[in-house]
C-alpha cells in the first residue's frame, strides 16, 4: 500500500486551453521564420530590425510554445505562462481590431478568450490545486 494518492487526471479544459495556447506559440513560431526569411533575402533592415524582431518572438513565441505543450502533456506550469501570455494578448486583440484588421481582431479575440475561460474554468482550478494538496494532510472529514 503507498502513502501517495492517485494521481488527478488531466481535465479537458486544460488541453483545450493547452491545444489554444500551443497554436499561438506555432503562429509565432512561424512569424519567426519568416522574418529571418526575409532578413536573408535583403529586405530593408533600416526601419525595423527583422532579426531583432525574430529574436523577441523566439523567445517569446518559445515560451508560449512550451507552455502549450506543457498544458497538453499534463504539466501544471505551462499554466502560469499561458495565462500571462492570453492577458498580454487582450489589449493586442484591441489594437488589432480597432485597425482597420476586424477580422484578425476577432479571430485573435476568440482564440485569447476561449483560452483564458478554460485556464479559469473550475475543472482547470482543481486541478491546479490538487498539485498542491499536502499528501499527509487531515480531510475536513476528520
């Protein structure tokens, strides 16, 4: 007989929202490539740096990524970075949808909220809490 409890299962909403935020980590990924893309092919570097820029969505993008995957693969904190990338992303989804790119706006809206419902949502909080919960710890039974 062990001392250790069963281990908590993954609820849905944590994979959704790690599905979300992995899908925003690939997009930035991929945001990456092309800029040093086109940095190798000889577009204007004067006005903005596109290595620099590759550089701070590496590493940005990277994180996100990770977080992600963390989310899918059951890890408790990919969700720390995953929250604080979807409330860095709200006032992004304003500045986009209120230039003039309403689509972009929405679709980046939807993904960033859905995301931020399923990190909030009750299943995802308890089993956030669960990781916490003292193993020799007396239940409010006793």
């Amino acid at each position: 007989m062990s001392n250790q409890s069963a281990p908590v299962p993954v609820p849905r909403s944590v994979r959704g929202a790690g599905a979300l935020v992995t899908l925003e980590g690939t997009v930035a990924m991929i945001f990456v490539i092309v800029l040093v893309v086109r940095g190798l092919a000889g577009a204007d570097q004067s006005v903005v740096s596109g290595y620099g820029t590759a550089a701070w969505f590496a590493i940005l993008g990277g994180a996100v990524l990770a977080s992600g995957i963390a989310l899918l693969l059951g890890h408790r904190w990919g969700r720390t970075i995953a929250l604080l990338a979807q409330l860095l992303l709200l006032p992004v989804t304003w500045y986009v949808f209120t230039s003039h790119q309403m689509l972009w706006g929405i679709l980046l809206g939807i993904v960033v909220l859905s995301a931020l419902v399923l990190l909030f949502s009750a299943s995802t909080s308890r089993w956030m809490a669960a990781g916490y919960a003292a193993p020799d710890a007396p239940s409010e039974d006793d």
